[in-house]
C-alpha cells in the first residue's frame, strides 16, 4: 500500500498579498522601486497618477495664441496708415471707388475727423495698437485676457457711431473707414469667445 504524498504551499505573507500586481511590475524594475513600492504604494500610484494627468494636458505653446484675432487686428492697424497719411497731408488724395456714396477726402479732412485737434486716424492706430498687445499677452498674462473682452467692444462701438456719423453728418461713407470698420467687424468675431474671465 502506497502513502500519499502531501504537498506544502508556501502561505504569503500579509505585505505580499497586500502588493497590488501593478506595484509588483515597478518593483521588478529596479530593487529601489521595490523598496518605495513597499513601503509607500500610495505615493507611488499617486506618481504615476501625475504623470498620466501630466500627460494629458498639453503645454502651453504659442499655438495658444488667437492668430485670426491677431491678424484682424493687424489688419485695422494698416487700413488706418493711408487715412493717417492723408490726414497729416503726406499724401493730397486718396483714390474712392466712383460711387456717389463715397467721399472719403471729404470727410477725413473735415474738422470732425480732429476732436480735440488730433486727426481720428492717430487715436485709432493708438487704439488699435492697444488691442493687438493685449491679444499678444493674454497667452500668459491673465489681466490681459481681462481686458481683450472689453477692448474688442470698446473698438466696434467706435467703429459703428463713426460709421453714423459720417452718414447722418456728411450723407457719404469714407470707402478706407469701412476697411477699418470690416476689420473690426473682423475683430468681434474671432475674439468674442477666444478669451474668458475666468481662465
């Protein structure tokens, strides 16, 4: 008659079964992993938790910057330099497409066009420029991401009462004023939910 065999298993030991598999696989990787892993597995999974996040989130980079914004701004910018050089008598005329609607020289050159004695063009390209640094900081500077908001409405309501102006005070429309109001326009519609007040 033959005697059974009775085989042994080895028990683990409370801290081997309290070490999740995931654990198991960065121990293996190197003996000091193992030993963090044992003692501290929550710091551990709270590392790689990090990493992942970390992952997730993209850097910020300069594609954060709002181009078309930009380039509409830029854009009202350069529209203004031929109404400035006409207004400081650089150039004696500017050209108007040949529709009795248009009087640009007309109207430029009015006393209207000077509040407090400052050709209008000089105050718009100040004002412009204003807007196209703002939008250039807002990327980093939470104060300037603020104030876009604002400056973008500032610029078109400026931009639609000298539009009225020039048709309730002269009966005609300046055609290189409507460039800058087409700009603007252009202004209001890329930035009106670029920057928030809360980022």
């Amino acid at each position: 008659m033959s005697t059974p065999i009775i085989r042994l298993q080895a028990v683990p030991s409370s801290s081997e079964q309290r070490e999740t598999p995931g654990l198991r696989t960065a121990a293996s990787i190197h003996p000091t992993v193992s030993a963090y892993a044992r003692a501290n597995p929550a710091g551990l999974f709270q590392i790689a938790s990090n990493r992942i996040e970390s992952e997730r989130k993209p850097p910020v980079r300069s594609e954060d910057l709002n181009v078309p914004l930009t380039i509409a701004t830029a854009a009202a910018l350069a529209t203004l330099v031929p109404i400035a050089l006409r207004q400081l008598k650089v150039v004696r005329r500017l050209p108007d497409p040949e529709h009795h609607l248009f009087n640009s020289n007309r109207i430029i050159s009015s006393h209207k066009s000077r509040p407090f004695g400052v050709p209008d063009s000089l105050l718009g390209l100040a004002s412009y420029s204003a807007t196209l640094t703002l939008v250039l900081m807002a990327p980093k500077s939470g104060a300037a991401r603020r104030l876009v908001g604002p400056k973008l409405a500032l610029d078109s309501a400026v931009a639609a009462t000298n539009t009225v102006r020039q048709i309730t005070g002269f009966g005609k429309l300046c055609s290189w004023c409507l460039l800058t109001v087409a700009a603007t326009a252009a202004m209001a519609v890329t930035g009106r939910n670029a920057f928030r007040l809360n980022r």
